[in-house]
C-alpha cells in the first residue's frame, strides 16, 4: 500500500473514531457499511453517467434522448457480509439502465470478481470490461487481470458440459440459433444448438449446448450427442420437439427408438407466412390454427377442409397445409394437455431470444472458447428464475402415465 493511501485511511479511521462511540465490532462494521453505502450509490452514479454518455448536471448537447429520472421510490436493503447496507438506485427514463455493481433485483453484495464476470456474461469484451472498471469504479484493472478473473469459467463451464443428467426427461425441445465467430481471422456463422428438457417433476433445464460447423450437421452429428446424453446418464425420453434439423430424427431413432419426435408447429407456422400476402397473413395463419387446435382429428380435418375450399385460389399455399399435416395428425392421438407442450418449441425459442441479447450486435466472437463462455454465464442466470414447474403437471404426468406406463412410474420413487 503506498504512503499517501496509508494517510487516507488514518484520516478516515480517526474521523470514524472521533464522531462516533464503537464499542463493539458490530459498532465497527455498522459505521464501515455506512461509508460502503455511500461509495456504492456513487458508482451506481458513475455507472448512469457512462451509460447516458454525459456528466451530471451537463448543459451541453447530449449523446441521447434518455436522460437521468431520479431514483426508486423505495431504498433497497443489500445483504453484506458485515450486515445490511441501505442503496438508493438510480434510474434513466427509458429503463435501459442495467447497472452491474448492483443489479436492479439484487439482494446481496457480490465482490468485483463476480462483477465483471457479469460484465462479460452481459457479452462485453474484456477491453470494455476494464475500461468500464477504470472510469466507472475509478480502479486501474488490466485486461490480464480481467483475463484471469474470466478463466475461471473456464472450470465451471466444463464441470456443467459434464454434469449427470436425469434419468428421464419426458419432453425434450431441440432448436438452433446463429453467431459469428472467428476463424484464422475470418468471420463465420456458426450454429448453436440448445436442448431444453421437462424432467419429471415438471421442471425445466438446460440440457446443454453445442457448436456447429455451420456445413449443415447430419445423422453422425447428431448421433454423437444423444450418445453423449446416453453417457450421461439419461435412460429415456418420450417426446422431442424440433424443428427440421438434418440428421436429427434419425439419430435420435438409433439411440432412443422409443422417442416420439414432433416438428414444431410455430416453426411451420413462420414458413407458412413466408409465402402468404402480408395483408392477408392474419386471416391465413388463424385459420391455419384452427386445424392442429382443434379438439379431435375429426374436427381437424373439416377445419382443413375450409381452409382448402376458402383458399382452393392459392394452390401454393393449400399444398402447403396440405404437406403439414404429416406432422399434425400425430398430435390428436395424444390428451390435449400433452398436445400443448409438443406442438411448440416455445419454451427453447424465449431461450433462445435470452442468448441472442448477449451474442447479437457483439461483431464476432474471438474464438469458440468465448462464444461458449458468455452463453453458459447466460444460461446460469436464466436457469437462477426457473422455480415454477409446468402449469398443470399432476394432470401431464397422470397423462403420460396412462401412456407409457412402467416408463415412467419406475422413476418417480428416484424423483
């Protein structure tokens, strides 16, 4: 420590004695959260002031239209090691504000390690991470420090591609989004693919992530991954909902070839709109889902039969239907509690939308390694919200019992 910090904290040390009768360490740490208070709500300020890109009280011409607006109405009790500390969060007009030293639904202090591993799982570059550090907390960090503090993701992230599974998973949602990434200094899109599992207990996890070559992975791609699900303990599955991967359907018949698979209706709902008129997409698309909702096959194909005879003009957009209902009928030969959960990837697809707002607008990712780090930090944050199972679950699993029987009555004593 140098000589002129060594004065400053003398001088605070013996203005904290003189104004204040401690006694005990309690009395210590009480006057020492009030100061840490005060040095937080200052970089929560320094932190808006970087995000709003001017100074307090600054007259001249701003870099945005949003601007500073007050604070919460109510003080926030943060849980520290030493006790509880009182912070006043500042806010900005479009709530675009997302500060890191104290994020807006914490409760308890984090350290400045976990702050820039926030910082990097938020997508920032190890650059902008100090850079933030320096002007914002007014700390000196180098990029190698920040290097150092991120490495060790590095063992968290193995230890999860790692994990046991569950013996089961009911449903299983499959699906892919996109993002650069570089390779011999050129730029290439890559394919994520992400797996959402229903375990028996109607909650959700994610099963893992894996990076494609983006060359369009086959059967053997795919073979690889439910072997390595297999591996990890998983002993069946009952439903896989999908889009039209390549490959995928096989594998999966291979490895489990007791699993049902489901194309995702949504997913042939948007191709679908590909090739209706805009104008008239509204009316096309909803008289579309009154055939895969309907309550019985039957009642299926007489809603089919009206969309054929109200569009029997646009021959291009009946055939299409038409090829759809390969993968409709299967859904009415299931209760329709079960039909919901199948028909639709949606559970993947809010997921999905989570993970782009930390790859999307980045440019591209340096290397694998990064791309792979930022969504697993992603994904532990979404995983933290996930308590709630599936609305409706007793009546599901009475339903898939029914079905399936002794797969799955001979897990739920492990459950």
């Amino acid at each position: 420590m140098k000589k002129k910090e060594e004065d400053i904290y003398d001088k605070i040390a013996k203005l904290m004695m003189e104004n204040n009768q401690m006694v005990t360490n309690k009395d210590i740490s009480n006057s020492l959260n009030i100061i840490r208070a005060r040095i937080i709500n200052s970089m929560l300020e320094g932190e808006l002031t970087y995000h709003l890109e001017y100074e307090k009280h600054s007259k001249g011409e701003k870099a945005s239209e949003n601007r500073r607006n007050g604070h919460s109405s109510k003080d926030r009790k943060i849980r520290t090691e030493t006790g509880e500390i009182t912070i006043n969060m500042p806010r900005d007009r479009d709530g675009s504000f997302e500060p890191t030293i104290i994020e807006k639904r914490q409760r308890v202090l984090h350290d400045m390690d976990d702050a820039i591993i926030c910082m990097y799982a938020k997508g920032m570059s190890l650059s902008d991470i100090t850079d933030i550090v320096k002007h914002t907390y007014k700390v000196e960090v180098s990029t190698s420090f920040v290097s150092t503090v991120v490495k060790q993701i590095t063992t968290n992230l193995e230890e999860w591609n790692n994990r046991p599974l569950k013996k089961i998973y009911p449903f299983l949602y499959v699906d892919c989004l996109y993002t650069y990434v570089k390779e011999d200094l050129i730029s290439e899109k890559k394919p994520v693919y992400v797996m959402i599992g229903i375990d028996i207990t109607g909650h959700k996890e994610i099963v893992g992530i894996w990076l494609g070559d983006g060359n369009g992975e086959g059967a053997y791609f795919w073979r690889q991954i439910f072997e390595e699900l297999k591996s990890r303990g998983v002993e069946d599955i009952l439903y896989v909902s999908m889009d039209g991967l390549k490959g995928l359907n096989e594998a999966i018949n291979e490895v489990y070839p007791r699993t049902q698979t489901q194309r995702c209706i949504v997913h042939l709902t948007r191709n679908l709109y590909g090739i209706v008129p805009r104008k008239e997409a509204k009316e096309t698309i909803g008289d579309f889902k009154k055939i895969y909702t309907s309550s019985s096959l039957e009642q299926g194909l007489l809603e089919l039969k009206n969309f054929q005879e109200k569009y029997q003009d646009k021959k291009k957009i009946v055939k299409k239907v038409e090829e759809y209902m390969e993968y409709i009928k299967p859904l009415f030969e299931l209760p329709q509690e079960i039909r919901k959960i199948i028909y639709t990837t949606n559970p993947i697809e809010s997921v999905n939308s989570a993970l782009r707002k930390v790859t999307r607008g980045k440019g591209s990712f340096p290397n694998e390694e990064a791309l792979m780090k930022v969504l697993f930090l992603r994904i532990q944050d979404l995983e933290k919200k996930w308590s709630k199972g599936i609305r409706g679950w007793n009546t599901v699993l009475q339903q898939l019992i029914e079905l399936h029987g002794d797969r799955i009555t001979k897990y739920l004593e492990l459950s």
